[in-house]
C-alpha cells in the first residue's frame, strides 16, 4: 500500500478550517491522521540508521578476523594438506 505524502494544497483538516469543504471537520481529520499514520508504518522500518550500519560493520569486520585466523590457522592447513594428500594417494 503506497499513499503520497499529504502536501499543505491537499490536506483536508486545512480545507474544512477555512470552509471549503462541506465535509464534518472531524471526518476529514481522522482520514488526515489515517493517511498520514499509514506513510509513517510504511517508512518506519525503511532502513537502517547510522548505528545499526556501524554496529552490523563492525560485527562483520570481527566474523571476517576470525574466520581469517581459523584458516589459517595450522589446524586447518594441516587438515587441509593431509585431506588432499589422501585424495591424490587413492588416485593414484
């Protein structure tokens, strides 16, 4: 559900103060507040801020440090080396 921003020229609670709306005023404040409540839940939630981008980089830098030092690590390309070792020595 997409709904366009209320700009000053269409709002209706504006039309209904200076009288050129025959419309009850409450009415056309309830639909104002309605229309306006649906764009604020539909943008609410758009995208992150500033600190989720630097807490979510951050968390990312330190996955990427420590997936680094776990290859290569000497565990890894120990296991690595005796894995590819065993492949070419049933090979051949």
């Amino acid at each position: 559900m997409t709904s366009a921003p209320v700009t000053p020229a269409q709002d209706p609670a504006e039309s209904v103060a200076d009288g050129r709306s025959s419309d009850d005023g409450s009415s056309a404040r309830r639909n104002l507040l309605a229309r306006r409540w649906a764009v604020v839940r539909e943008t609410a939630e758009a995208g992150m801020s500033t600190a989720e981008y630097a807490v979510g980089t951050v968390a990312a830098c330190a996955f990427a440090a420590v997936l680094y030092r776990v290859v290569t690590g000497g565990s890894i390309v120990t296991g690595l080396t005796n894995l590819v070792d065993s492949a070419l020595a049933t090979l051949s």
